[in-house]
C-alpha cells in the first residue's frame, strides 16, 4: 500500500515509488490534509532550502510551545541551525571551521573507540536489543569523545543525549519532554564544565572563533556544542541503520567492505542519497514569497522531501540504482544554502567506523531483513532493530 502522505512514507516499508509519484506532480503543490505547501523535486527542493524568505522556524514561533521556559528550549532557542539573520550568521561560520578542522581521521578514530567500545558491552553480533543499543548510542558516544567529555561520562551522555532529542519531536509526550528537559540541565552543566576547564578543545576553539567574530555568548557556544551531539544522534544512527540494511539487500556489496575501508565510506555516501536517514525538513515563509513558479502567502508551511529530490532522474542519473562510486552524486540530505548542514563528513566518517566494526565482529547484514521496524517519526529514517 502507497503511503498516505510524504510524512508517513518517512516510514513506510519502501516509500521510493511513492515518491517518484510526487516528482511528477507540480514543483510546489498543497496537501491540505498535511495543512502544508510541498517540495519533492530537486529543482524544488533547491530553491527552497536557498530561498532567503523561508525560515527554519515560524516566525511567530522560535521554539516549541511545548519547550518554552525549560532548559531544553534554552538550547533549542540558541542553536545555529534553529535560526535565521543576525542568530544565524556570522556564528554558523565559527561552527562550520570548528568543526571542519575535526578532520576525517579525529572522526574516524573517535567513532572506531566507541564502536569497539560498545561492542563488548552489547554484543551486537549475536543480540539484535544489543545491535539497536549499538546503533542508537554509538553516535552520541563518538561525537562526545570528539568533544572531550570524560570516557567516564560517555554513558550517561549518550542517555542524556537520548533523552534530549525525545523531547524535540513533535511527537514527544509530557513525559518525554520531562525528560528531555531534566537531560538538557545535565548537559549544560557539564558542557559549562567542559568549556570552563579548557577540557574540550572543540568548545574552546568554537569560542575563540566566536570571540574573533565579535560574538562570544558562552551560553550559546555550550548550547552549539550540545547541539552537534544532538544533530548528529539520530540522524548517524539512521545511517548506520539504513547502511546495513543496504548492505543486507545488495549482496554483491558485501564482499569487500568489510575489509576495505574506502569502498565501506562509498556505500555509506550512496546511502545518504539512495535511503536518507533525514527524508524531509521544513521551511516557514516569514513574507509572501515566489518558489518555484509557486506564490507562497506569508506564514506559509512548506514540507521539503529531500529524499524524493535524492531520486529525482534531474539530479541523478538512474536514481533507483544503488551505485557507492556513483559520479557527481548530488544529495540533499545534509541540507543546500545557508543552513547545510557541516557535519556530512563526521556523520558518514562516523556510521562507516560503526559499520566496519560490526561486519568485522561477525554481524550479517543479510540477516538483518525481517528483524527491524521503523521508529515512529515525521522526519527520521531509522531503523529498530528487534527478535
């Protein structure tokens, strides 16, 4: 069965046909069951995400109701990626060097430490709980070992980082966002520690970078510094995730990955584009606003399915083909314009280390099938691995 519509197909067991039905529907078209204005092309979803007028956040709106006055909206108020104007730009520059200069080989070495890490502790191998558990904390666990935080307290901020992203889905219930609101005062304690200290040399060198821009708010360094934990948690566990499975279905791939590291960060490249762990993202139109040949009213919403922009046949040429040395790849998982995302390197540096080690450590990926279901949300592609 096609899904309903492009927030369900999120989930759905194979929404690709579906969504090469939206490519042939007008560049911008409205779902009023959704309430929202739609973007599938590649033509579309580009000029979208460029588009000056369009916000990552209704204007009426910076934070979720549901957020406002805890710690949680805090952080979430204060992030690069959750702003427009002067709360975007010149920070976003400072964060994007800090972050470039991690490097592919800082990445990968933090990502292989808590793969293996993890491997003794779960046994992914052999227990799909314990797969579901590697896949869902090594990603918080690499990216905090990045950011300097004690191995001691590499557990507990996986389960706070867990926790905290709960609570920002629009999906999160009062609990969840108890939760989440209780883990975002841990982080800042410990991130004000850590910058405090000079213990991390990424939050210390992302405040230097602000102070040389004339912008040096320590609660917004902290804040940016949870935020790279928090982006980068669902969305590399997805891709993990999503790796395996790609992996399991194509076995001809499973040859020589295991042993051969660049063709591994291949497939996990072609997987950002063929199964998106973000499969869309939104925008907000702060003034009316032409996109694509379509007049948006201002307060418009507009639902950007950047997975269905990743199989357009404009884009890439047989899009439905799975091909990890695919040339001039074109991808919009990670974002287009202002708010790219810069984390695309560390996110498949770090999923492809998690990789590697499973298939070393005996997990088959063909195996893999029929345990797994999608979790429950409107944006994330991520599988949950179970008996």
């Amino acid at each position: 069965m096609s899904p309903s519509d492009p927030i369900a197909a999120v989930t759905h067991d194979d929404p690709y046909p579906y969504y090469r039905e939206l490519l042939a529907r007008p560049p911008l078209w409205h779902d009023a069951s959704l309430g929202l204005w739609v973007a599938a092309s590649a033509a579309a979803v580009e000029a979208a995400l460029r588009h000056p007028a369009l916000r990552v956040r209704p204007p009426a709106e910076p934070v979720p109701k549901a957020l406002q006055d805890t710690a949680a909206g805090q952080i979430f108020g204060r992030l690069v990626r959750m702003n427009d104007g002067a709360g975007h730009c010149p920070f976003k520059q400072a964060l994007a060097s800090t972050l470039a200069a991690i490097g592919p080989e800082a990445a990968r070495t933090a990502g292989l430490a808590s793969a293996q890490a993890l491997l003794g502790k779960h046994r992914p191998a052999a227990d799909l709980a314990g797969l579901d558990a590697f896949v869902r904390e090594m990603p918080a666990r690499a990216v905090a070992h990045l950011l300097g935080v004690p191995d001691d307290h590499l557990d507990e901020v996986a389960a706070w980082t867990d926790d905290f992203v709960g609570c920002l889905s629009p999906l999160a219930d009062t609990a969840a966002v108890v939760r989440g609101t209780r883990a975002a005062e841990h982080l800042q304690r410990l991130f004000h520690a850590l910058l405090r200290t000079r213990t991390s040399a990424y939050l210390v060198a992302l405040a230097d970078a602000a102070q040389a821009m004339g912008r040096l708010p320590t609660d917004i360094v902290v804040a940016n510094g949870i935020g790279l934990l928090s982006q980068t948690y669902e969305a590399t566990a997805a891709l993990i995730g999503n790796t395996l499975l790609a992996l399991g279905r194509q076995p001809s791939l499973s040859q020589s990955p295991q042993h051969d590291w660049h063709a591994l960060r291949e497939v996990v490249a072609e997987v950002v584009r063929y199964d998106a762990p973000v499969q869309n993202t939104r925008r907000f139109a702060a003034e009316a606003a032409t996109v694509a040949g379509q007049t948006l009213p201002a307060g418009a919403a507009l639902l950007v399915v950047l997975a269905a922009a990743n199989r357009d046949p404009a884009a890439n040429a047989s899009p439905d083909a799975f091909l990890p040395r695919r040339a001039a790849r074109r991808a919009w998982t990670f974002g287009a314009g202002v708010h790219a995302c810069p984390g695309e390197m560390l996110a498949v540096t770090i999923a492809a280390s998690a990789v590697e080690q499973l298939l070393h450590a005996g997990l088959d990926p063909a195996a893999l099938s029929r345990t797994f279901a999608y979790r429950r949300s409107g944006n994330i592609r991520l599988p949950q691995f179970h008996p």
